[in-house]
C-alpha cells in the first residue's frame, strides 16, 4: 500500500500557520504589556500628584495651628506632611512593578499590618468616594434629606405650593397625604 505524500505539505503549512498565530499572540501580549505599563505609571503619577496636593492642604492646616498657639498639632501635621511627601516622591522614582513587589514583600514580613493598612485604605477610600458622591456635578450644595421637591402632580407638591412651598412645608405636606 502506497503512503500518502500530500501529507507533509499539509503539515508544514499547519506548521507555518501555527507559527504565524504564536508570534501574534505575541505581539499582542507585548502590545498589551505596554499599553498597561502606561495606564498604571499614568495612575502612578496621578497619586503622587494628590499625594502632593493633599500635603499642601496639610501645610496650611500647620500654619493654622501655629498662629493658633497649638504647637504639638503643628508638629503632628508639619510631620505627616513631610510623610505624604517622601510618599508622593517614591511614587514619582520608582515603577509600578517595583512598588507592587515591594508591597507583596511587606505583605509576606507583615501580615497582620499590611492587612490593617488595607482595610484602613479601603475604609479611607470609602469615605472619599461618598463624600464625592454626595457632591452634585453641578457644584451646588447637596440637597438635605427630603428637601427636594415632590414630583409635577403629585398631592404633595400641590398642598406644598399652597403653603408656602419652603422645605419645611414640603415635608409637612408630605407627612399629611
């Protein structure tokens, strides 16, 4: 029985095409790589540009408490703020892969504290995240509890508009329907 010959060609171009799709796949990883690196050195820079931003607040709040007469909160937030700026400084030196290793090591060394500090970080987040929530995008001043105004046609509105229509009315005009 006679052996196929058009075998081999189709397993050489399998081969190629094989090939062909690894340095692909490749390229794209490589591709990805890069456009990660850029994304979390951006994010990087941008801490350490808040970092900087939140330590300029604390030098005014130092100079606050030394005209004030407080020396020792003086030097408690003149001390953190030294702090935020060796930290926004090390954000700016080092790069990403270095400060997530350097993370996983004190996390290793440290369990117990680097658990701590991310559960302090993410209640610390949190905060910021609600408080920024709170804040309409159009600059004005969040509205108390209940204060806005009840929908078009609704009872409430109606009686509210009869008596006067402050928050107060509005409220007790809702609490009556």
């Amino acid at each position: 029985m006679a052996q196929n010959d058009g075998a081999a060609p189709c397993s050489e171009e399998g081969e190629r095409v094989f090939e062909r799709m690894k340095a692909l796949v490749g390229e794209a990883a490589q591709a990805m790589r890069r456009t990660t690196d850029g994304y979390l050195e951006g994010q990087k820079g941008e801490a350490a540009k808040r970092l900087l931003g939140l330590a300029e607040a604390l030098k005014e709040c130092t100079r606050a408490f030394e005209q004030s007469g407080n020396e020792g909160a003086a030097r408690c937030a003149e001390s953190v703020c030294v702090r935020l700026e060796e930290a926004a400084s090390l954000l700016h030196q080092r790069h990403w892969r270095e400060l997530a290793a350097d993370s996983g090591n004190f996390a290793r060394r440290e369990p117990a504290l680097y658990l701590l500090s991310a559960l302090a970080l993410g209640f610390l987040g949190g905060a910021f995240l609600l408080a920024s929530a709170d804040r309409p995008a159009s600059g004005r001043e969040p509205e108390a509890e209940g204060s806005r105004a009840p929908a078009r046609g609704s009872s409430a509105g109606a009686k509210a508009t009869e008596s006067g229509g402050g928050n107060g009315a509005a409220l007790e005009a809702a609490r009556k329907s």
